[in-house]
C-alpha cells in the first residue's frame, strides 16, 4: 500500500532507536562521510563501528550502502542539532541525540547525560500516557497490515471535523510532520503530510495540539457533525447561484468590473471549523461591511457611552447615504454612511489624536488583521481613488454634520473623509471575512489565533446594531425572517453573525434595489429556515429545522434519562410530554429497559396503562437480563401491574413473541435529532396523532381506559391521542 511512499523505515528506527551512543554519533558521522566521499566500504566500515561498540544490538547486515547514504541526510539534520547542543555544552565530541516522546513534545534528547534518569521516566511516561487520546487516535487510523498511520488519512479525516492543515491551532503537528519526514529521509515525489508514521512518531508529532485534535474526533465542537452540516451549507448554496437577479454596483468602475456570477460563501464556527465554497479567494474591498468594525475600535478604546454622545441607534428608518440627521442632531447610527463618517472622526480625534493619517490606517488595518486571524487583509487604491472621486454625497454628509456641530473638536474633516474612504477600500475575501465574522460570534476572541481582540460587551453592542441596522432598508425585514446579526456592503458583502455558533461571509456582486446582495440574502433566509438560527427559535420544543449544535447521541441519551426517569417516578404528565415531542417510546437504556421495564419495577400502573394502550409500546421486550415488564412488577411485588400486564399479553394474543428494544446506542445510524419530523412519522404506534386508519389500532388487545375496547374506539382526529 505504501508504493512510492517512503515509511518511516524499520532501518531508520534503528538509527533513531541506537542504544549505543558510539554507534549513532558515529554512524552519523560515517554517513556524512559516505556521501560525501561516494565511498563504496559503508558496509563494512559500519561494522568496524558496531564492532568497536562492542554491545550494540542493531543488526548492521541490512544497511545497504544506498541506504547509509539515505540516512546521511538524517544525520545532517541530527548532526546539526548535535553541534548546537555541544557547542551550548562546551563538548569536545558531539552527543549522542534520539528523537522521543517526552512531556507530549517531540524532540531530541541527550542519553549521554543520563539515560537512567530518562529511562525512567520514559517508563512512568509510557504508563501514564496508555491507552490516551493520541493512542485511540492511532488506532482508529492506524493500518493492521502495517502497524502504521497514514498521516494523509488522518489528515483528511481532521478536516471533516472542520480543521484544516492550516489552523494556526495545529502549527506543531504540521511542523513536527516536516521535521519527521526530513529525519525519515523522504525522497522526492513525497510529502511530509502523507507519510506513514508508527505510533510513537505519531504520538510525538500530535501530542502538541492533541487537545484540540481530540475534541474534535470527540466531536466536542459547535457543530459536532460539520460534515452534515456542510452538506445542508452546499445545497443552499447550491440553489443560491441558480439566482441571477440583481444588478452590480456602478458608481465606480472598479465595481462595476466584476463577473455577477461570482458567488462564495465562508463559515468559521466559534471553535475555528472552516468550511468554504465558490470563490472564497477572490478579493473585493469591505465597504460598509468595514463600518461594524471601525465602531467595534471606537467603542473598545472610548466606551459606549463617549461613542453614542456622538452617533445613535436607532435604524434610521431612511436610505443609507441619506441627507439627514436624528431629532438630537446626530447621525442615527454607525451603520449608515453619517454615522460611519461620524465614527471615524472619534478614532482620529479622540482615539488617536496624537497619530498621522498614515498611522491611524495602519492602526485600523492592524485591529482588522488580528480579527481574520492573520488571514487576508489589503488595500485596494484604485477603488480608494474612485471613491474619492464619486464622494459628492458623502462630503456633503460631512459638511451637514460640521454644519450641525455633530463632530468632535480637532476633528479634520479632509482627513477624516480620506479615512472613511480608506476604510472602505480595504481589501479581503470571503475567507478573511468569515474569521472576522466569527470572532464577533465569539465574544471578541479570534477561534484560529485565540487572540482577545475586542471585549465582549463591545461586541455585544456592535451585534446589537447589526441586528437592527445592517442591511440598509431591508433591516427591520432581515431582523424578522433572519433573526441574526448582518451587515451588508455595496460590494457584494454579506457578514452574518450567528452569536455563540459561527461566522458565515457571503459575497456576490448582484445587487438588489436596496443594496444587499441578491445571493447573500437569499443564502441568509435559506440558511434560518434550514437551521434553527433565528434569534426566536425555539430551541427547546419540536420543531422541523435542524439544530446542528446537538450532539445527535448526546440529546438522544439525555432524552431517554427523562424518559425513564418520568417512568420510573410515576409522572404520567411528564410521559405525555415526551410522547408529544414526538419521541419513540420504546427506546432503551444501555441495559436495554425500557420505560416500561421501569414503571412495572416501580408498580406505577398508570404509567404502565399509559405506555401501553396510548404509546402502544411493546408489552414484552426483554433488558440484557432477560426480563420483561411482567417480571419486573413480580419481583417487585407489584400484583396489580402483574395482572394488568398479564391481561394485556393474553389479550395480545397472536402478537409477536418477545421483542427485544434495541439499546441506545446501537441505534445511532438512525436516530436523526430527536425532534426530527421523521420521528413522528417514523410509525403509526409512536404517533401522538390518531392514526388516520382506525383499523391500525384495532389490534390493541386490551380495554381502553374508558371500558371500550380500543378495537372499537373511533378516533377522534381532532385530538392527539393523550
Ligand atoms: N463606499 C461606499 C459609500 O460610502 C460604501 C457604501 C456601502 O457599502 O454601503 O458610498
């Protein structure tokens, strides 16, 4: 299987692995030798040494001399490190270096200076460290043929999770794989990301970030099945580029200039899952989707309330670039082109006074940096030029305001202007975006860099004018079918803050009448009626939109602990209740007992007639013990549930024998979120809605509360069968 792949090598352990330090310091130094002087005598010359060693247990016979010359780029790379230790040791001869596993790091150590002491410790590490997180990752990866770990694979499944290779978050696996792959000696064609590694090297190379890559095969993060996730994202985006409504801006020609059918969309969760589709790369200046994050600076360094003597917010109710001001004279909020203008002049008159116009671009753009996480930001001149160039209404915005004394004393109105336009310009893609996105979503914090950006109650503020103000003159529409934090730009922008969840950026140029983009907005309506990410959704009760923040497992088992316990406590209501969440009641626990089993045990006879004759669970299904309900109700002594029971399985008749409830979780295939409509339909005898065909029913054995026999009863199909 590894044809064409170098491995770490048997030959090459043995080098790494060399008990004897003689034997590896001078086998470097004979491999050197041996490529440099293209000797022919490795062979034998090696076992001079491992002769002269005198106790070595490496089997010299199968270094060939092309594999000693292979080797001899390890040793380089050893040997470059024995130099730096023996010079910072002041040792006449350079020490003998092993790669290990040691502290969760991977690194080279010294035996020389004490292979006791680190024997040991290698000992109650090996001990303390079996059977970890890294281990069961080995094993889930590992081939059985081969006892060794495709890091291609591992790689691979990583980014299902949501991770990508180049998540600042796992820096040191990626490099430790290089360092690996170097010391493996790997020729060309290969590449450090798909080599085969044994479970130490494996061990060593993620033990670093082994944190983060075990929550997420653990599926600890927001969204713990990304890939469902991802595949609903696809679809909606997928029905979103069919739509080729909406026109391009044309005010300036660097807009005017773009292809309609460009079309992207980016997502970053709070726990930095990325996944990106279209033309995620494909740069276009922030306008106004910059005017969230220069009042986002503002209000970090002045707080609200300096910010908000100056700027409103309320949504003004008029055209973003219009001509008017709030009834206290100030602009109606930062989102519009005002209070935009208005919020730079505070960075420069007050944030900043003290800085160039130069500096305070480079400020701004160093804050926008560390928000993307390092990702990409620029600046587009050419678009800052025309935007001067076509600014007529926003200079007269500018001098509306000094008119009306709106700005701050010191305030350059030139600059200031020159500022708003910069700000505007700056260049990013939908990439960069979504990570920005996403640190809003996060309180503040970066999810790749975990850097602080912003405070949370900055952000919380920034999210709350978003919500009520982001999308020009479609905001009170998009706060009512979205329900989410948004802000829009002129350039196709379309940053959407789902709080606590993710970030998602979509860009495409077509613009409606209002100036969203036609594509991003649809991507946002589609995206809440799908999810349930809508501010007023309903997280708790039934409803038919995904909630993929569940653990699908999680909830399932959560739910059946309320299930059974309802049962075991006698809570016929509270039975109810789950039967109404359209919950299957004849799940089992871990030992397979069913609500059932544990109202019998418990002699609550209400809630045994209850599962029975309204949930129509099975009378006798059989836990890992082999007991059924009936002999529950015996063991404990509960006669009238025994009879009860007894009754209803000699009525049952020629119903099935036994039936044996599958436990939890071995239905996990099939358990889609527990308030999935398919639960509801997923059969007639779970369904809290009477069946539309009576006769169904007409098989329950046993007389219905009321005295009818259930083969009689007509349904009411007005009333849930409770
Ligand atoms: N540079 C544009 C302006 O000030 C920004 C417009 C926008 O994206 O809303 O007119």
């Amino acid at each position: 299987m590894f044809k064409g792949v170098p491995t770490l090598t048997q030959l090459n352990l043995r080098l790494l692995n060399a008990k004897n330090p003689r034997t590896f310091a001078n086998g470097l130094v004979l491999l050197q030798q041996e490529q440099r002087n293209k000797a022919t005598s490795a062979k034998t010359s090696w076992q001079q040494l491992e002769a002269d060693a005198n106790h070595s247990k490496v089997d010299v016979d199968v270094y060939s001399q092309e594999e000693l010359v292979k080797r001899a780029k390890f040793g380089h790379t050893g040997k470059e490190v024995q130099q730096k230790i023996a010079a910072e040791k002041k040792l006449r001869t350079p020490p003998l270096l092993n790669l290990v596993f040691a502290n969760r790091k991977l690194s080279f150590y010294d035996p020389a200076s004490g292979p006791k002491q680190k024997e040991r410790h290698d000992k109650l590490h090996r001990e303390q460290e079996q059977r970890n997180a890294e281990d069961v990752l080995f094993d889930m990866f590992a081939s059985e043929e081969t006892g060794l770990i495709s890091m291609g694979k591992f790689l691979a499944g990583l980014k299902t999770t949501g991770i990508r290779r180049n998540d600042p978050r796992v820096r040191e696996l990626m490099d430790n794989l290089k360092r690996v792959h170097k010391l493996n000696n790997y020729e060309t064609g290969s590449s450090a990301e798909t080599q085969h590694l044994n479970r130490e090297t494996f061990k060593a190379v993620v033990a670093p970030n082994i944190v983060l890559i075990a929550k997420a095969f653990r599926q600890q993060f927001v969204i713990p099945d990304f890939s469902s996730f991802v595949k609903d994202i696809e679809e909606i985006y997928g029905r979103c580029k069919d739509n080729t409504l909406g026109k391009l801006a044309d005010y300036i020609p660097q807009l005017a200039r773009y292809s309609p059918n460009m079309w992207g969309v980016s997502i970053c969760t709070v726990d930095g899952q990325r996944y990106s589709i279209g033309d995620v790369e494909e740069p276009f200046t922030l306008q106004s989707c910059s005017k969230p994050l220069t009042y986002a600076i503002a209000l970090e360094k002045l707080g609200p309330k300096v910010v908000h003597s100056y700027v409103g917010q309320e949504p003004s109710g008029r055209n973003f670039n219009e001509l008017v001001l709030d009834q206290n004279k100030k602009p109606h909020n930062p989102m519009i082109n005002a209070g935009a203008i208005l919020t730079c002049s505070l960075m420069s008159a007050l944030v900043k006074p003290d800085m160039t116009s130069a500096e305070i671009f480079d400020y701004t753009m160093s804050w926008f940096k560390r928000l993307t996480g390092g990702e990409y930001i620029g600046f587009n001149n050419a678009v800052f030029l025309s935007e001067r160039e076509a600014a007529d209404r926003n200079y007269a915005l500018g001098f509306y305001m000094r008119e009306n004394k709106c700005f701050p004393k010191r305030t350059n109105l030139k600059e200031v202007m020159d500022y708003y336009f910069q700000c505007c310009s700056m260049e990013t893609n939908c990439e960069a975006m979504s990570v920005i996105a996403a640190s809003l979503a996060n309180g503040g914090i970066c999810p790749t860099t975990e850097e602080k950006v912003f405070r949370p109650e900055v952000v919380r503020d920034v999210l709350s004018i978003m919500h009520s103000c982001g999308t020009y003159d479609y905001s009170g529409q998009f706060a009512f079918k979205v329900g989410l934090p948004a802000k829009s730009g002129v350039s196709g922008g379309m940053m959407l803050v789902i709080p606590n969840v993710m970030g998602i950026f979509a860009w495409s140029p077509p613009l409606d009448h209002l100036g969203n983009t036609v594509r991003g907005l649809q991507f946002c309506e589609e995206l809440v009626n799908t999810f349930n990410f809508h501010r007023y959704d309903n997280l708790k009760h039934l409803s038919n939109k995904k909630d993929p923040r569940k653990h699908r497992y999680e909830t399932k088992g959560l739910s059946i602990v309320n299930l059974l316990f309802s049962a075991a406590s006698g809570d016929v209501t509270a039975l109810r209740r789950h039967r109404l969440s359209g919950m299957d009641i004849t799940l089992a626990d871990y030992d397979g007992r069913t609500a059932l089993h544990l109202a019998a045990s418990e002699g609550h006879l209400e809630c045994v007639k209850f599962l029975l004759e309204h949930c129509h669970v099975p009378h006798n299904p059989k836990d890992r013990w082999g007991n059924m309900p009936v002999d529950e109700a015996e063991n404990f002594s509960h006669s009238h549930v025994v009879e009860f029971l007894k009754s209803w399985a000699e009525k049952a008749g020629n119903a099935p024998a036994e039936c044996t409830p599958e436990a939890v979780i071995s239905k996990t295939q099939a358990d889609e979120e527990i308030c999935s409509t398919s639960d509801l339909d997923h059969s007639i005898a779970s369904s809290p809605i009477p069946s539309p065909e009576p006769e169904v029913r007409a098989t329950s054995p046993v007389p219905s509360e009321a005295g009818s026999t259930a083969s009689t009863v007509s349904v009411d199909k007005t009333k849930p069968g409770l």
